[in-house]
C-alpha cells in the first residue's frame, strides 16, 4: 500500500466511524477492518514521510577529520543536510568514536548503525568475493571499475551479494591508482619480499602472500607505530598524498610504485531495512550526494598525489619500481589465486568471470584510445 492509500483508508474509516454513531457491532466491524488495514500497510513497508525529520548514524573506518576519505564524508553528509532542507541527518562517526574501525560491517547488518564508509576488501572474510568489488591487482583502473560497476551490471552483483547481510550498498569514492608501499629496506629481487610482514589488505594481501610475505591487516592508526616498531617490514596505503601525511618515509624510506590497486573503490553501505524505510525523496538526495562523493574523491585523489609526489621528491625520497621478476611472479600469481578463490566459493567464481569479461572488453578499448595517447604524449 502507497502512502496516499494509506491516508485515504484511515479517512474513510473516520468517517464511517461517525456514520455508524453508537452502534456497537458496526463500531467493532470497522475496528477490525482498521486493524487489517494498519497491518497490511506495516507489512508492505510504507515508506518515511519525507517532511517527516530523519536521522541516521553512519560510521567510517577513518580517523575523525581524516583527509579526502574522512573529509569527503563529512562533506556528503552536509550535502544531504542542505538538499534534503534539514529534513534528513546523517550523524557522522568516525573511526573507534562509535564503532571500531573494522567493525562497521557488522554494526550496519545488525542495525546497530544505518550506515558506513570503508572499504569492502575489508570484509573478505565474510566472503571472498566481497574483495573484487574494491578492485583487481593488474586489473580496472578507476575509470574502468567506476563503469563496470554502473554501466557494466557489476552494483547490480554487489547488492545481490550484499542483500544477504541486510545491507545496500552504493560506490563511496575511488583512491585512483595505488603506490606498492613503502619499505624498511629495498627490495632487488624476489628473494627479498620473502618473510616480509607486510599491512596489506584483499586480493593484493593474497597475491602478496603467494610470493612468501606475510599480509597483516591493520587500521589506519595502528600502520606507522607498527612499521616504526618493526613489527611490520613494509605497508601499503594509499599514494603520496596520504602517505606523505602519514609520515612513513620517516621509518620506511624505500617507495615502490604500484599495481596491486591501480582503481580501488570505497563503498558507503546502508543498512537495507533502514534504506527501504526512507522516502523516495531521500532515497533520491542521498544517491545524489553518493555520486558527488565518488566522482569528487576521485579526482581530488589525482590532485593532491600530483603536489605530494613533488614534495616527497624534495624530500629526498626515490621512487622506485619492483623489480622485473616480483612483477612477472605477481602475475603468475594473481591467476592462481583467482583459480583457488573461484574453486572454493561460486561467489567469487562468478564475480570475477564477470568482471574478467568486462576488463577484457575494456582493454581492447584502452590499447586503441588511452595507451596509443599516453605513448604519443
């Protein structure tokens, strides 16, 4: 039932109600049709009035203020304020102020929170193939993944597999492509990366681990007094900007570029009961804030990692690329990861076939159009 059939029922029963005046068994029948009719519209979920004033608690996995991925939300957050005229507010949360950084998932299935900003490779735990929608190690660029995810059916898998946690999922932003990481001491060859422990998370965590490193999966504040204390060898972020907030070429000084996450999404995930409950209005604002918020943290990540790559250079920092056989092995590493991970869940089979078949067809693209002009420029 609509919401207008909703009130046009309890209007007519107010007015029969007056009709039947003091008669008790006409008084009766239409208690129990109200009664029917209240029932039937709580089962069929009538939506939040959007005049109706609403707020929601959402949770990241970022420190409070943290830059481009902290700040970002807090700017959608304001955004839906403002469009929405006050009428819908979202509280923000950051990161253990709340819920513990890495708990967001679970808070947000249960309906401890409505909603959170992180990353879904966090939670391949759950289910592996949860991590194919953050990204693909030698696989989609930003620009790639952004247009299998909304033009290529790839969200529409993403709240498939979602739904079955209570929860609804929308794309919260993209790091562009990744940096390798930073190490305590340089690595000339395969034999190096061996034994390292290194904070690293998802597909690239898996891919590593095939190459003898020991992936560890830490949150942003606990990265640099680990690597400081040498309870890790080595740690991957994000790029030059946040890396260089970080400070890790203060205890790691070798830098390595990347293609573990050459695109890696950020999701911004609502509790599905939550979500199906507000007004179409609402609905509308926050999908519309959710797609500034990608498309703005996408480019401002390019922005800021272009400045920050010149100050780590006066820095004295050297950037460097892995060598040609830690490349060559990740590869070859990557295809049997895949392998095992789609033989062990039809899931990530499934995700990945699909995801595969789109990068393919993308590629042919990109050798005609974006590589023939980088190579020309």
């Amino acid at each position: 039932m609509d919401r207008r059939a909703f009130f046009q029922a309890g209007a007519t029963l107010s007015t029969a109600l007056i009709a039947q005046g003091c008669n008790s068994s006409g008084r009766q029948a239409i208690d129990e049709r109200k009664q029917h009719e209240l029932k039937q519209a709580a089962t069929q979920g009538v939506n939040i009035n959007r005049n109706q004033k609403v707020t929601l608690k959402l949770a990241t996995s970022w420190p409070a203020g943290f830059l481009i991925m902290g700040t970002g939300v807090e700017r959608f957050v304001q955004m839906v304020s403002r469009a929405s005229g006050g009428t819908l507010e979202i509280k923000l949360f950051p990161k253990d102020t709340l819920i513990p950084a890495l708990a967001v998932f679970d808070a947000a299935s249960s309906g401890q929170i409505d909603c959170f900003h992180s990353g879904p490779y966090y939670w391949k735990g759950k289910n592996s193939a949860f991590s194919l929608f953050s990204g693909i190690p030698f696989g989609f660029t930003a620009e790639e993944i952004n247009s299998w995810i909304f033009f290529g059916g790839g969200l529409e898998l993403w709240r498939e597999l979602y739904a079955q946690h209570n929860l609804y999922p929308f794309v919260g932003g993209n790091t562009n492509i990744q940096m390798g990481g930073w190490f305590r001491k340089p690595i000339h060859s395969l034999d190096d990366l061996r034994g390292l422990k290194m904070r690293i998370p998802g597909l690239g965590g898996e891919l590593f681990s095939e190459l003898g490193v020991n992936p560890v999966l830490l949150s942003a504040g606990e990265i640099y007094t680990s690597l400081e204390r040498g309870v890790i060898d080595a740690t991957e972020w994000v790029g030059p900007f946040l890396d260089l907030k970080m400070g890790f070429y203060k205890v790691a000084p070798y830098y390595y570029a990347g293609w573990h996450e050459p695109g890696s999404i950020l999701e911004l995930t609502f509790n599905k009961r939550t979500w199906e409950k507000l007004s179409d209005e609402h609905q509308a604002i926050i999908e519309m804030a959710a797609n500034d918020l990608n498309a703005t943290m996408t480019t401002e990540f390019h922005a800021r990692d272009i400045t920050a790559l010149k100050e780590l250079k006066n820095l004295g920092v050297q950037i460097a690329s892995y060598p040609s056989d830690v490349i060559e092995a990740g590869k070859k590493a990557l295809s049997v990861v895949l392998r095992r991970l789609g033989d062990q869940n039809a899931d990530f089979a499934r995700i990945r076939d699909h995801a595969q078949h789109y990068l393919d067809d993308s590629k042919a693209w990109s050798e005609v159009s974006l590589k023939n002009f980088l190579n020309i420029r």
